[in-house]
C-alpha cells in the first residue's frame, strides 16, 4: 500500500507575505499534466485526415505517466559471480549478466548480455545450456543459453532472504540465503518449481555430497538431505569455518583462527566423510590467508582469500601441497578456472583473469561498482565512484546518455566527493574535495579528456571554534554559487570560473549541510536548530544585498541532507526522522520567510538518499534505501500540496543514493547497482539501439582492457 500524506492544518498556514523589507511573496503556477483527447470522441473526418499523415508505422516508446517509471538502461555495478564452460564466460556486473567469448582468454569478446535483471548478480551456475542464477533478494533465475548472443529468462523462483549461491544436483537446487538459511527446491514439483526442504539456520555457504549438505554457518555443520523434505542429523565437523567444497564423503574446509584483532589465519582441513558417525580428518596445510570462496578442479583446489588465490595439488589428501600463490586484490567474491585460467569476479576492481603459469592477474573489464552521486547536464552525466571496503580509490566517472539504452563512458576524475558536494553547470564542474577544498573542473569538452583543473580553494576553519569547514553542498543561481560549507552559508561569483571568489557569507545558527536557492534567497537544512542539537532544521537567508546578507525564519525539519529543493512559494525536504518521528517528505510554505510552516508530511520507511523535482510537473522522484538493503525509486504526486502522495514505487537492485533528471531521464546512483536510467517524460529522448555502440573504458595503471563488443572480435586477435 502506497503512503498517505498528513496535512498541517490551515490555522498553521501563513495568511499573507511579510511586509519585512526585502521579502518578496512567491507564486508558482500550478503544473499541467497535457492527456490525449480520447479518440472515441473526435470527428470521423478529423480522424481520417490524421491518418493520412502517418506515413508508416513507427515504434511508439511506451509513456512515462504518473504511476509509472519505464527502465531504459544501466551501467556499471560491482562483478560478484563468473562461471566458465565451453568456451563462455558468464560474468555478473550488477544486476546483469555478460557473456563473454573470444580465441584466447586475453583477447575476449563481449558476444551478449541480459536485460537488467531483478536484483544483484551473486552467483552463476552453467547447466548445459541453461544457467541459474542468484539475484539477491529477487530469488533465482533460469536462464537459456541456448543462443549466447540473445540470453532470456525462462522463470524466477521467488526465496525468502537474499540469494547468494546456488547448487544443482538432479531436480533438487540448493540456495544459500544467508539469514534465511538454506533452501532446498524441487525443480520439477506438480505446480512448477517451489521450496521442500529449509535449513533454518543462517548459512554463507555450501556443498552437497554423499547424501549430505556441508553447511557453514560460522561453523562447518554436515545436515542429512536423504529425505530433501526433512533435512536432519546435524553434526558439526568444524569450530570455526569460511569456505567449504566437497567431492563424494571427501569434505574440504578452509578453518580460521584469530590471529589478532579482525585477522585470521586459515588451515585447509580436509575430512573422509564415509563413516557419516565417525568422520575422518586424513589431512591439512596451513594456508594463511583467510578463504572467501573455494572450488575444485580435477586434483587441484583453488583457495581464494582475502589476499591470494592459493592453489593446492590434493591429489593425495593426507599430504596436500601448495603449487602456487598468487597476489589478488581484497574484493574477490567468485572464481571459475579454465585451463591455465582463472577468472576472478572482483568486486570492485572488475573482472579480473589469472594466469596460473606466471602467478599474476590483471583487469580484464573495469567497472564503475559503487555509484554514490550523480549529476547531469544535457547528455552528459558525471558519476561518483565511491568504495568504502577494499577497492581502488574513489573517482568520477564522466558518461554520455545521449542513447539511454547504453551508456558510453568519456573519461574519468582522480577526485572523489567528501560529502555531497558536486554540481554541473554549463560544462563546468564544482567539486567539494577532502581536504576541505573547493575544486573546479572544465568539462566543456567532455569526450576529449583529460579535463583540466580551474581553481581550487580551501575552506578556512571556523574562526570560533576551529572546526574544520568541508563542503557540503552546492547550489547555483545566475552568476553565483552557493555552499552549504558546514557552519557557514557562503557565495561566490563564479562568472569567471577560473576566477572563482567569495562574495558573501553569513553564519548558519543550525548549521549548514545541505542548499536550495531561488531569487538570491538561500534555504539551508541543517542538523540543529539554534542552540537545540540533534533537532535538524530548515533556515532561510536573503543574499540580495550581497554585503549584508540576512537570517530569516527557522523551522524544524526531518533531515539535514537527505535533499531540498524550492519551486515557488514552496520547500520539499527529505529526512530520516529520529526517536519516536518517522521520515518522510515535507512541504514547507515560505510565503513568509520570516516565519516557514510546515505544511504537509508524507511518512516513508527506510530513508531518502536524495530527490529532485520534474521541471514543468508537481512530481518528486526519490531515490531511497529500504530496511532490507535494497532499494527502490519513488514517484511523488506533490499537485495537491497538503496532500502529496507515492503514486508509483519501482524496486532497485541496491540501495538508491543519488538522482538527477535530464531530458526526459531520470539517473539513480544504486551503489553495487551502478546507474540506472528511467523514462520520466511521455517521450524517449532516443529510442535503444539494438547493439550497444563502440564504448572506451577507464586505463587502470594494471589494467589491460580487451575488445568487446561492437570494437573487434576474432578476427582481430593478434
């Protein structure tokens, strides 16, 4: 069930403008939704003359309405899951899949991919010429491979929890699900597919074998699924382990041990399991490094840590040896080994290969793996890429959208964002960097990096405290430029941008982390309100006379950087609420600056990452995060004021940290999800082309990208 707005009651409204000098009463008209004129009752004249002017069919783009948000594209998201068989490479990007093939593991090509699926890809299992694979709290997909450039989906098992990795053994599937334990599904049950057997235990990982599930759930427990609908006779084999793969009653686990603080330091434990009372433990090797994930290839088991990709001849299991270990990076989460071969899915390093001859890895595909902001600018959208575990350094990333259906990238920035502040105008980037600084960039020329640097100015700590100043937010009106720089609002002339300078700045009595402006008025959410810490508010400051800026009215708000934005007499805000209040999004009248009232509330769970307004429409689009660790896009119908209302609610496979609109586009910044491109105007600014075009990515100083699809193939390997 959608949300309901509450309304502030009218005796809290303000009646008139204030006659304080300097204020100015506001109006905004109210926006207009054009519906076709139903065809039934127009003129039968009127309608053959119009048909005569169509001069053939033409594909119709389905309409972005009130209620409803159409998906165009994605790009980028963290590699979790590969898998290899026959000649393909299945690698999972986000909430896709890519098929991979070439004539030499060096040389690949990129030959298809799936629409944008439910959920994360977590984990790929090749089965003939079908694949299944685990989508996150979406549950599990059957996928056909029988045509490797076209891959469909056949069907979606629906499982509760968040799937992880998925096992195939006759017409019984296996899925891991973390807290909600181990699945055990009957693929060909009277009805279609569904769930016979539960483990109701939390469980990262598993092997089947020898009648019996191997189970780690911090421990490594063996669990009986003879009788598939009743999963019994649990019998722990290990203390404490991480990773575990099995082959008949032979049981490998990878064991860890603290070794000091969050470290450990595995031991390869290896188990005859055919005395189901009385296990065997017939060999080990210490290891090192801890396990994330483990498989077995012949006599060979590959042990990928946090560090290494250990490989271990175990052809005689009482004296398993280590043949070689190879430096990875600390975000691998899958392996499949083909040959001398070993690809890796990185996280947020990409898709990665080893070559098991020389000990070495190197990038394949870079990604763009953890979308925090984005903003926009005609067809040219600038993208954070954020890590906070492991990963390479944070960065941004510059897209052209043109072609919503397949974004290109352009080029990239060695900066990251401190807070949120980032904001594109007119082909020039305003950057707020750690350290305090302001930066700015010309991206004027976006394809032809790289982009130069303009200014950079350091904001001064506060003069009464100390405190250090970072910038928080932007906003940009005219010639100047905006800053919600923590606990002071400051202005700079930015008709120059390389001559960027302050202009004015007046002290935030609730401080100052996030901004909206309309007519040199300032309105500025902050964490406190006065003296009242731990109260957000929204503050409004005049700038019409520059030199002697003023405070206006305060009122308290949900939030302080969940996002704000002005139209007219009106502020919408988003905020996460607190002890005993429920988030949501306000309306705020501002007729009297002097005096702001709420006056209407939409209670929402979870929290807002940030939202804007459709220019042209009342409607709010909000990217958000839900309590579960997904996230999902909200369309708001705000043309009753005291009423707004959630009018359509689209699921996203991560959580939803940033938006922008641009041409008809809405662009969400979905974390491991990478970006995603919705329909938010009755008309595609470019219908999707069938074949994503030519498309360069980012140099890595250890990357070497190789041809995909659209720039090569097999005939031009060397």
């Amino acid at each position: 069930m959608l949300p309901q707005a509450t309304a502030v009651p009218r005796s809290a409204r303000p009646a008139a403008a204030s006659s304080r000098p300097g204020s100015r009463a506001r109006w905004a008209l109210p926006g207009r939704v054009l519906r076709r004129c139903p065809l039934p009752f127009l003129p039968l004249p009127f309608l053959l003359a119009f048909a005569l002017l169509l001069t053939g069919p033409r594909p119709q783009p389905a309409a972005a309405q009130v209620g409803r948000l159409d998906l165009l594209g994605q790009y980028g998201g963290a590699v979790m899951a590969v898998a290899s068989s026959r000649g393909l490479v299945l690698v999972g990007m986000g909430p896709r899949m890519l098929v991979m093939t070439g004539c030499d593991p060096l040389y690949l090509e990129e030959v298809g991919r799936t629409e944008v699926l439910p959920g994360l890809v977590q984990d790929i299992l090749i089965d003939g010429t079908h694949a299944w694979v685990a989508v996150s709290q979406a549950g599990v997909l059957e996928m056909d491979m029988t045509d490797p450039a076209r891959p469909r989906t056949l069907r979606r098992i629906e499982l509760p929890g968040v799937s992880a990795k998925v096992l195939r053994q006759g017409r019984l599937l296996y899925v891991v699900a973390g807290a909600a334990g181990l699945h055990i599904v009957d693929l060909e049950a009277e009805g279609g597919a569904r769930r016979v057997g539960h483990v109701a235990e939390i469980v990262t990982d598993v092997s089947v074998s020898n009648g019996h599930a191997y189970t780690v759930n911090r421990n490594l427990v063996a669990v009986d699924v003879s009788d598939p609908a009743n999963p019994r006779g649990k019998r722990l084999l290990e203390d404490w382990a991480d990773a575990v793969i099995s082959e008949g009653p032979i049981v490998f686990a990878s064991a860890s041990v603290s070794v000091g603080g969050t470290e450990r330091s595995s031991t390869l434990h290896i188990h005859d399991h055919t005395n189901v009372r009385r296990p065997v433990l017939v060999g080990s090797l210490p290891i090192g490094d801890q396990a994330v994930f483990m498989s077995l290839v012949g006599r060979r088991l590959y042990h990928q840590g946090l560090r290494q990709l250990t490989v271990i001849d175990v052809s005689e299991l009482g004296r398993p040896r280590i043949l070689a270990q190879i430096p990875t990076v600390d975000t691998v989460w899958r392996v499949a080994v083909d040959g001398p071969w070993a690809w890796m899915a990185s996280g947020s390093f990409g898709f990665q290969v080893a070559d098991l001859g020389r000990s070495a890895a190197r990038t394949v595909l870079p990604t763009l793996s953890n979308a925090r902001r984005v903003v926009t600018e005609g067809h040219i959208a600038v993208v954070e890429e954020g890590t906070n575990l492991g990963g390479p350094a944070g960065h941004l990333e510059v897209l052209d959208i043109s072609v919503p259906a397949w974004p290109r990238y352009l080029g990239r920035i060695e900066q990251t964002v401190d807070k949120s502040g980032i904001l594109l105008r007119q082909g020039i980037l305003y950057l707020g960097v750690p350290g305090e600084t302001l930066k700015v960039y010309d991206l004027r020329q976006p394809a032809r990096g790289p982009y130069p640097e303009l200014a950079s100015l350091k904001m001064p700590n506060d003069p009464v405290g100390g405190r250090k100043a970072p910038v928080w937010r932007l906003a940009a009106e005219g010639d100047l430029l905006y800053m919600a720089n923590d606990e002071w609002v400051r202005v700079f002339d930015i008709a120059q941008p390389a001559g960027i300078r302050e202009v004015a700045r007046i002290r935030s009595s609730g401080g100052a982390t996030d901004i909206a402006v309309a007519g040199q008025r300032a309105y500025v959410l902050g964490p406190a309100t006065g003296v009242n810490t731990g109260r957000p508010s929204l503050q409004v400051y005049d700038f019409f006379k520059l030199d002697d800026p003023v405070a206006f009215g305060v009122v308290g708000s949900l939030g302080f950087r969940e996002g704000i934005a002005v139209r007219g007499t009106r502020v919408y805000a988003a905020g996460p609420g607190g002890l005993n209040v429920p988030g949501g999004f306000q309306i705020f009248e501002v007729t009297a600056p002097d005096k702001p009232v709420e006056v209407a509330r939409l209670p929402l769970s979870g929290r807002t990452g940030d939202f804007a307004l459709q220019e042209g429409l009342e409607r709010a689009l909000l990217a958000r995060s839900d309590n579960s660790g997904g996230g999902e896009l909200v369309d708001l119908d705000l043309s009753s004021p005291q009423a707004p209302r959630a009018v359509a609610v689209q699921t996203l496979a991560d959580e939803g940290r940033d938006i922008s609109l641009s041409g008809g586009l809405a662009i969400v910044a979905a974390e491991t999800a990478g970006i995603l491109l919705y329909q938010v105007a009755p008309d595609l600014p470019q219908a999707p082309t069938a074949t994503p075009p030519p498309t360069p990515h980012p140099p890595l100083p250890f990357a070497a990208y190789l041809p995909v699809l659209g720039r090569g193939g097999l005939s031009k390997c060397p």
